[in-house]
C-alpha cells in the first residue's frame, strides 16, 4: 500500500473513483493520507472525484486526503455532506470548503463523466449546452464553491452561433481505481462490485496524460482463470495493484448477492420506509411512475418512491419486471435503493459504465425523473448544490433534469423540525419546519426548470407532504391537497411568491396518509 501511494509526487493531479460507498478504494486514499501525515509529502496536490467518494463515516473516501497542504484543489461532481451521527460532526473535506481552506469546485457528475473521455483521447476539452445558465455557467460562478477557487475551469464560448460550457483538457497525474479482483498481469474484473462507474475512464484518461494507475482489489486470481467478457479493464492501463480483502464493497453492505443479480421475490429483501413526511412524498410521487418506462431517480426523497411501491404491492407477482428503474451510475432493473445504498440498484438485470449511462441519460433515454429539491423559486429555479450549511454540488441532476420529459421534484413544503400527524386519515402540521423551501429567489440555481418548461415542453410537477404544484409556463399552480391541509394557512402563507390555486383542486385519498 505505501509503496504505491509514494510514486505520488508533490503537486500532480490525482483522480479517484468512487460512488458515496461503493467502487471506493478507501485502503488506498488512507493510506496516501497516512504518508501525509508522517512526512509532510505529497503536498499542493489537485484532487478529481468524478462522484462523491466515501461516505465520511465508515467509508471516510475523500475525507482521508481532505488535509491541508496535501489538497490544494479539489474538483469533484458532488460533495459528502451530512453530520457524522456519532460525532455530529460535517466531513473533513466540508470543513476545508466551509473555512475556504481549499480551492474547491464542483462540476455536474455528467460533464465531469464526459471530461474523463476526452482527456483520454486528448482532445481540447468537453463541449455541452447542458448546465447554461445554472451555477456551473461562468455567468453563475463557473463552479466555484471557495473565494480561493480563483481560477476559470469552465469557460463560455460560441460555437456556430450557439452558447456552449467548454470543459478544457489537463492532464491527470495518478489514478486511484478499485475493482473485484487482479491477475499477475493487471488485468482487472468487476464480479462482486455492483458499479463500474468510472474507473475504465478514469484510467484510460490518467494513461493518455502519461500518469500511474494504481488499482485497490479484494484478491489476486490466476492469469487466464476468468472468461475474457469478465475482465473489464486491461492490465495495460495498470501500474500498481494493492490488496486490500477485508474492505466493504459499500456502506454497510460486505456481502449482498442481491446487488449483483436478480433475486426472486425482490419486495421481501428490500427495507421499508420509516413514516412520516417522506413516505407521503414517496407514495404520490410513485403513481406518476409508468410501466415500461425508463425512469431515473435522484438521491434524497426522490428515490424513496421505488421502496414505497415495493411496500404497496407493486412488485407483487414479479411486478417489478415490469419497471424499468436506473440512476445515474448505470444500474439497470430491479429497485433503486435510497440512504447511502443509493446507487446500487438491488436485484438488477444490467450495468453501464458511467460515461455510457451519461450518454445514454443526454441521449434522452429517462423520459420520466424524480429528483429531490432543496429550494424553489418563482423564477421557476430549483436548488439542491448549495444551500445553508450543506454544499453537495449538483450529482448527476442537472443533466437528468435538463434531459427527461416529464419531471417531478420531491421534497418537503418546509424544512427543520417539521412534524405531521395522520392518525385521523387527515393530515395535520403538529409543527411546522422551521425553513420554507419556496423562497423568492433560491441560493444557488441547479436547474432553471421554467425554461425547460417554457422552451422544451417539458412538464414539471413538485411533490410535497402536504401538497401537489404544476409549474406551468405561467408559473407555480396548487393542484393537490392532502386531506385536512387548510390551503391559505398551511400552503400558501409559507411560500414567499406567488401562487395560482388550481379551480380544480384535488384532495388526495387518505390511503396516502397510512402509517
């Protein structure tokens, strides 16, 4: 371990994959922390996350390098943010960007999916039209999420009379990769990792810059043992292989067939939803869900939806088999899992490599998305990269977003400390959240959802505990109230714009409210 990590010299560019838990090569990123710490070296290094990497908690990823001296920038498609449950503490990576410590950026998972491509065939960079006029454009802040983020990694340029971000090209000095398993030679296979994410990628981009591989396995296997289809990484593109066996595969999870295969009866394996607020949300946004249709969830209480359907008898009689359900990691089928095992469908049929589920995702192939929000505004702006205390950047939403059809965004009417009560059939706000969601003009803009609206035909619903809205070209309409909600009292008096009131309005059925 340590004599891999010390071919990492002072000031290189360093990429790693990861996905929250999953594809982390957490062995290797503490052990390249732990060099740190003993001798002051590697210092001022740039650090690529393509994804998130570990969870902060028992799959530290990111947080093991997040020190000072040692990362001097950090680019990354999304940042871990929630308190450590123990300590209460934020990840050590979010400290470094809440006390500007570090030059820290964020970029869509899907421009920074698409950049490793073109890093790998040295071209000048990636061009896209996806994430003008949110806060990657260079007229929003370029990506930029610390005042020492000085520098322009995203440029806006016009191409043949159109707008364009342009993602210029550097080179990637190391790679830090995990995978299944290794033989003598390299070569490597993915057999008990649910995601491939980006590790073809990313190494095939790091030895296009003329940089080091380094892949973190479970075990060494006989060269010529495994059938040609399985090994999904050549050992020309790797230098150095690590072992590490005792590793989790993710968060929580050690050893679950069930993340590599279809399994029968998928609903009696899944864990149910606690109630509350989010499993009202998760069961209203489950009836916009159609059979036979590619549907893609975001993290938050977006992907609970899938849970609740499998709860209400949804995939009774393997009707799972007839959903289509993915993410934006390329896990096709079965059932899209939420809290730190999002990612990872559980039971799936099929699996793309991260760059190919980008482009299949910008080709149009989810026509339905739900996708969580964190702030809404009456310019039709939703929010969920920079808000309050938490800095997530933006995942994969923007290019989901911007790509379906048909959108519903998921979440609470308020947030901090919000409590409901059912027990009636009736919905009730024993007390309300401290923060409203619907704010006149929201902190960061994720996505510009009027204009997809207004220019793309895109429909947009926004689900809530409580409530139902249409954004319309003319702006955010009621159409849904759960039973007992008071509209002016409990709706509108805590949005701070205004709103139409549908002369339709709907009460839901109380079977929504069901403990």
């Amino acid at each position: 371990m340590e004599t891999a990590v010390a071919v990492i010299r002072d000031g290189q560019a360093v990429a790693s994959t990861g996905v929250i838990g999953w594809l982390t090569p957490d062995a290797v990123l503490a052990a390249l922390g732990r060099r740190y710490e003993s001798t002051a070296s590697p210092r001022d290094l740039t650090f690529f996350f393509p994804c998130g990497t570990g969870d902060a908690i028992g799959i530290p990823g990111m947080d093991h390098v997040a020190k000072k001296g040692l990362m001097r920038r950090v680019v990354s498609g999304s940042y871990i943010n929630p308190k450590h449950p123990q300590t209460g503490q934020r990840p050590a990576l979010m400290e470094l960007i809440q006390n500007d410590l570090v030059e820290a950026y964020s970029w869509p998972i899907g421009a920074s999916m698409h950049w490793l491509r073109e890093v790998a065939r040295r071209s000048p960079g990636y061009l896209t039209t996806v994430g003008l006029g949110t806060y990657i454009d260079p007229r929003h802040g370029g990506g930029k999420f610390t005042e020492q983020a000085a520098d322009d990694l995203v440029e806006l340029i016009d191409f043949r009379g159109q707008e364009y971000l342009f993602y210029p090209s550097w080179p990637l000095d190391v790679g830090i990769i995990r995978a299944s398993s290794a033989d003598d030679a390299g070569n490597l296979s993915f057999e008990d990792q649910p995601l491939t994410s980006s590790a073809l990628a990313l190494a095939l981009a790091v030895k296009a810059s003329g940089g080091t591989v380094i892949a973190q396995v479970a075990k060494i296997v006989p060269r010529g043992s495994r059938r040609v289809h399985d090994v999904r990484i050549p050992g020309a593109l790797v230098d150095h292989v690590v072992l590490a066996p005792d590793e989790m595969v993710g968060t929580d999870v050690r050893d679950d067939p069930g993340y590599l295969r279809s399994v029968p009866q998928v609903a009696q394996s899944l864990p149910r939803l606690p109630f509350g607020p989010g499993k009202i949300i998760a069961r209203r946004v489950a009836q916009e869900v159609r059979t036979g249709e590619a549907a893609i969830f975001g993290f938050g209480a977006s992907s609970d939806a899938v849970l609740a359907m499998a709860e209400d008898g949804a995939f009774d009689e393997n009707g799972c088999d007839d959903y289509i359900f993915t993410t934006e990691h390329g896990s096709f089928g079965g059932a899209v899992m939420s809290g730190w095992q999002f990612s990872a469908n559980y039971s799936p049929e099929a699996l793309l490599d991260g760059v190919y589920q980008f482009d299949f995702i910008d080709g149009g192939g989810c026509p339905f998305a739900a996708l969580a929000f964190a702030q809404l505004d009456g310019a039709g702006n939703v929010n969920v990269s920079r808000f309050g205390a938490a800095n997530p950047g933006a995942g994969g939403f923007i290019d989901i977003a911007h790509n379906a059809k048909r959108l519903v965004f998921a979440g609470t009417l308020t947030t901090g400390g919000l409590d409901v009560d059912t027990s009636d059939g009736t919905l009730r706000i024993r007390r309300e959240g401290k923060v409203s969601k619907f704010v006149d003009q929201v902190d960061h803009i994720t996505y510009r959802v009027a204009d997809g609206v207004r220019d793309r035909g895109q429909q947009a619903l926004v689900v809530t505990e409580r409530a139902v809205f249409d954004l319309t070209p003319e702006g955010l309409q009621l159409i849904e109230i759960a039973p007992g909600i008071d509209v002016q009292r409990d709706v509108l008096s805590h949005i701070d714009f205004a709103v139409s009131v549908s002369d339709q309005l709907v009460t839901w059925d109380a079977s929504l409210l069901r403990p």
